[in-house]
C-alpha cells in the first residue's frame, strides 16, 4: 500500500544523486522567477514575495506581520491547525507567492495524499500572484505524476505562475470563484555581467516562454500564437472571461452571483 511513496523517495533520490555538480563543475545562474516579478541576476529564493509588477512597489512601506493560522480544538488538550485538518479533507491552499519553501510543502502534501488514496481527487485553493519557475513547475510535474486527479479552485487573485497552476488542475475541475482575477503575462526578469553571461540568461528567458505557452496552449486549447500575443503584456480576465478562455472550467455560484458585473471601463486611444 505505501510503495507509491517509497517508489517516489527513491526516484527522487537517484535524480538529485545524478544531477549533483561536481566539486569542479561550475554551477550557473538559476532564474529567480518566471511569470513574475524578480530579478534572474541572483539564484537565491530568499527575497521578499513576488509581486504583480515591481513598478508598483511602495519602497516606504512596512512589512505587515504574519498572519497566524487558527487553532482547532481537537479534544483531550490536543490541537491543530486548520492547514493539517484541511489536509485531512485532501484540501490544500497556495495563499501566497511561489518559492521554493512553498514548493517542496505542496509537493510533500501531493505525494501524501497521493500515497493514502491514489483515486480520491485533491483540491488545490489558489490565492496567488505567482512566482519562481522552478518552485511552480516542480508543484505543476508533481500535479500530473500523482494518479490522482488535482482540482483547482481560484480565490482573490491566481496571477503569473498561480494562473497556470490553476489551468494546470484536472480538466473539468478547474473553478473559481465569481470574484476571482486571473492574469497571464509572459516571463519578466534581468540579467547582468559579461555578454556571454546575459546571452545565457536571454536565451533561458526564452525558452521558459516557449514551454510556458506551449502548456498554456494545450489546455486551454488556444492557438499558441494567441497565447503568445495575449501574454505579451498583462492579461487579466475576470472568471467568466477564464471560463471562455479555457483556463477554468466552471465559475463557482455564492449568495451574490445574480449581481449584474460593471463593465471593464474602455481607455482613450
């Protein structure tokens, strides 16, 4: 019952033993981010969260504190968090930017429930502006090797990275709810050093769009250049918009739906 698990451990290990450099090996520059926001010129993950556009950045202003998760009485002096119980409901949630540390809780959770119930679906909420490429595509490989199918579910904001995940989900389980915002743009980031350095960077920026765009296109069943000339600049839908657009597959009804929308406002030419 739990070699799916054991199977899983064991490729992952013989794949980080067969990529690790050598003492001499040089390693390059990794991309901090696609569909985001953040610099490629260092390979650290550590920097505060991407945004939608850092040109929107207030410099001044100051860090919010975390917001603390709520505590479930379990009985018998026992406690837990609300992220483990909605685990226990094949529930889990990415509320916030991509990055590695969000990655590999994602992909441990995947592979849990994965290895409990191989049939049963997996719910993933998505609250997200997006992120690291290597953080999203490593939760994104994980989402189609599991055998069990993972519904997605947008809420507030699935920009970047968080949208393809969200088109990524189950198809005919991809949701969102009516107030949900959905943006696509193609990779943004910089280089810096020697010319040889930034024709790397540019030609790895590059090839990240293709693939992006071809995934994009595949589940969505777009033509690739529309989705091409689409995330040429930010793209943002509403959830009916991402309903027609193929990213989702259904907009979810609440209390409020029968309000009539306003219409996006045109600008001057």
């Amino acid at each position: 019952m739990k070699l799916f698990l054991s199977a899983t451990l064991a490729a992952m290990a013989a794949t980080a033993s067969a990529f690790a450099p050598s003492s001499t090996q040089r390693v390059s520059t990794v991309p901090k981010a696609f569909f985001s926001d953040d610099s490629y010129t260092s390979p650290r993950f550590d920097e505060p969260e991407p945004e939608v556009d850092p040109r929107r950045k207030n410099p001044d202003e100051k860090e919010a504190p975390p917001v603390r998760m709520p505590v479930i009485d379990m009985g018998d002096g026992k406690q837990m968090d609300v992220i483990s119980r909605l685990l226990q409901d094949r529930i889990l949630l990415l509320g916030q930017g991509v990055d590695d540390e969000v990655a590999n809780v994602l992909v441990a959770q995947l592979l849990y429930l994965a290895n409990e119930d191989p049939e049963k679906d997996i719910t993933l909420y998505i609250n997200s502006p997006g992120g690291s490429v290597s953080a999203g595509m490593a939760i994104y490989d994980t989402m189609q090797y599991v055998p069990c199918d993972v519904s997605t579910v947008c809420f507030g904001m699935a920009a970047s990275m968080g949208a393809f995940l969200l088109g990524a989900g189950a198809p005919g389980k991809r949701r969102a709810l009516p107030n949900a915002r959905i943006m696509i743009h193609q990779p943004l980031g910089g280089a810096q050093g020697q010319a040889a350095d930034i024709e790397i960077q540019a030609k790895e920026i590059l090839f990240i769009r293709e693939v992006l765009n071809t995934y994009i296109a595949e589940y969505t069943d777009q033509p690739k250049d529309k989705i091409e000339e689409d995330c040429d600049r930010d793209f943002f839908m509403t959830a009916e918009e991402a309903l027609d657009y193929g990213i989702i597959d259904e907009v979810v009804e609440t209390k409020t739906s029968h309000i009539t929308k306003p219409p996006m406002p045109s600008l001057p030419e």
